[in-house]
C-alpha cells in the first residue's frame, strides 16, 4: 500500500509539543512533506534555535511514522527556524493586531537601498552609508532585509545574538553608531534558511513590527536583489521616505536598474538616485590614474535617461573590500580615505535629497497592492 501525506499528517498529530500542549500538526510546525515510495520528508519548524528540543521531536515523530505507518519508512527531517510563528496564548490574544500598530512609529526617514541584480555590492554601500549618516551625528538603524543572504554580520562583525525584552522585542545590536537588526543574527553562519515566500515576508515584517528601534532619524533598509516578495512587502508596510538604487557600469546591471527604478515609480515611493558602484579602478602606485574596467559612466548616462537624479561614483578600490570582510566599514576604519570620501559624499547628497523630498513632496504612504484574478 502507497503512502500518502494525509496519513503522515494523521501520525504526526500523535507527537505532543512538550510545552505547548498540543501536537505538532495543530501548531503548523510540520511543513513541507514529501512522500515517495517508503520515503517521508518533512520539515520541522521551531520558532528558535533548540537543539535539545529539536533532537527530541525528531525522535517522536520517525518513531510515530514507524508504528503508525510503516516499520521500514525511511523518515528525513529537516529542522528550520521560523522566527514570525507565534505561539498561541491569551496574552497575544489581548494584544492589538499587527495591523493596527503603527509601524517604525519613532522613525523619520526610511530609506530603501536596492538593486537589479545581486553582485553590485549594494550590502557595502547601505552598510557604509549608514555609518557616514551616524557620523554626522544622526541616529541611524540598519535593517537587513536579506533572509537568505545576510551580508550585515560579516561587514559589522557581528557574532552575538540580540538581547530581548520583556515584552519579546528584539533589541538592535548597535555597533559604529549604527542599530542593526538581521537573520544573520539569529541563525549559525553555516544554516541555510530553507523557507517559502510568505516565511520569508514574515520575518521581515516581524522585523519592523516586532523590534525596540526607539526614536531615528534614518532607518536604512538592505533590500535583497530584484522587484519580488520582500521588495513588495515592504511598501506594504512602512512609508518608504525615498529609495537609492545601486548599480554597477556595465549593461547586464544597467537593464535592471530600469527596472528597480520602475517598480518604485509605480508604487509611488521617491526615487532619491541612483550610485555606481565599482566605477573604475585606481592603482595603489598610480593614484592619478582611473581604468574604467566595467564601462565609463554607465549608471549615470542610465539615471539621465530615467531622469533620476546621479548620486555619485565609488571606486573599486581593494581596502573597501579589505574593510568589508574584515567587518569594519571603511567610513568607520578610514574615513579620510578617498573610498571613504565617497560614501561620505553620497550620504550627504541623500540628506539633501530627503530634505527637499521631504519639503516639497506629501508623506509616502503603504501601498495596497491588488492582483487581478
């Protein structure tokens, strides 16, 4: 007799969360199934990284598919963290709905740094422009909104889990001036987040609902590369202030910042600019010398076309990548640097940019997007 997934279900409801009360069926920590012959796959969410109690669960359920099913199934689980499942109780009940809450209500200006395509070192430019606004004295958080690659840990050197309040909100870890909140701290290095859209979007939107940002002047937003789930997720949510579009020269890059540029024309979020990253390399030994490697002016010859403004260029300079990896912005561990100089250049054209936006433009509002059937 073949198996199916309505009877692995049936002898998964038989394995009792040892806390909670109920089984793992009822809770939706059981995702994913997949049955082939004698082999079940699943996996096993937990709202934390528990090892104890992982091991635990895993144990029950392969012994539940073995006396409820078959003696001989070979039984593969998964265990993934989801971080937005909310365990049920009368406290959370009381509570008002999400929706309701106003979201990032201390924050004045919420600026979204995006891309086309991965690559383009966008993760670099967010992190060094959030360092060069909490130079000038501004109060700055730093949301990466990456759930599947997280860059922020690495180029902050962030290896602590956050601290968390009483009241379950995640407390920023600051560091160089700047609030950072990403997956990469509540994860290990070496997990792979195994998850699906709406997962992915929940968490995000847990990290802007669900975190003690306090009162800031900018909250920068590291968007993951393209226009999908996490970008549209965000203009639903929060009022965006203004977006920055990074890129780099050449076509393959350039084709998507129209794109990326579009996308936030048509949900009526103020693009600030666009930056070229990586526009051309300067020698150690011969500083005066520029070699246009990837194309000459490509971004900027683009955001006039688009008639966007040209927020500047970054070199490709080997201490910006130096400075990344080693977890330490180069605005932060060499400001008077020409690469520095840069980022610190474009930061202040943003402020001027937010400036005039704010003065002559109405405030953003979320978007509701409807999808036709």
């Amino acid at each position: 007799m073949s198996i199916n997934k309505e009877q692995v279900k049936t002898a998964l409801a038989h394995v009792m969360h040892p806390d909670e009360g109920a089984d793992l069926v009822t809770l939706e920590m059981i995702q994913d199934i997949i049955v082939q012959d004698k082999y079940i796959s699943f996996t096993l969410e937990l709202p934390e990284k528990n090892d104890q109690l992982a091991n635990r669960l895993k144990q029950d359920c392969e012994a539940a598919v073995k006396k409820f099913i078959d003696k001989d199934a070979v039984v593969d689980i998964t265990v993934g963290i989801n971080i937005s499942r909310k365990r049920s109780n009368e406290a959370d009940k009381q509570k008002q709905p999400p929706q309701h809450q106003p979201v990032l209500p201390g924050v004045k200006n919420i600026i979204a740094v995006a891309s086309g395509k991965g690559g383009v070192g966008k993760s670099t430019v967010a992190a060094n422009l959030a360092v060069a606004l909490a130079r000038s004295g501004a109060r700055v958080g730093l949301l990466d909104t990456d759930i599947y690659g997280p860059s922020i840990p690495t180029m902050f050197a962030v290896k602590e889990r956050p601290n968390i309040t009483t009241d379950k909100k995640l407390v920023p870890i600051e560091k160089y001036g700047v609030h950072l909140v990403s997956m990469g701290f509540l994860v290990d290095t070496d997990q792979a987040m195994i998850w699906r859209g709406p997962m992915v979007t929940s968490a995000v939107k847990q990290f802007m609902q669900e975190v003690q940002w306090g009162e800031l002047d900018y909250m920068v937003l590291d968007l993951p590369p393209g226009t999908g789930d996490i970008q549209l997720t965000i203009v639903q949510t929060v009022p965006l202030t203004g977006a920055v579009i990074v890129s780099t020269p050449q076509n393959v890059a350039l084709d998507d910042v129209r794109k990326g540029v579009s996308m936030f024309n048509k949900v009526n979020v103020p693009v600030l600019g666009v930056i070229e990253n990586m526009s051309y390399f300067v020698p150690d030994d011969m500083p005066e010398k520029k070699y246009y490697i990837f194309g000459k002016h490509g971004a900027r010859n683009m955001a006039s076309k688009l008639e966007v403004p040209f927020l500047g260029e970054i070199p490709l300079r080997e201490p910006i990548m130096k400075s990344s990896d080693q977890g330490t912005p180069i605005v932060s561990s060499d400001p008077s640097s020409a690469a520095a100089e840069s980022f610190i250049e474009i930061s202040n054209r943003i402020e001027q940019a937010l400036i005039v936006r704010n003065k002559e433009k109405d405030s953003t509002e979320k978007v509701e997007i409807k999808f036709r059937p």
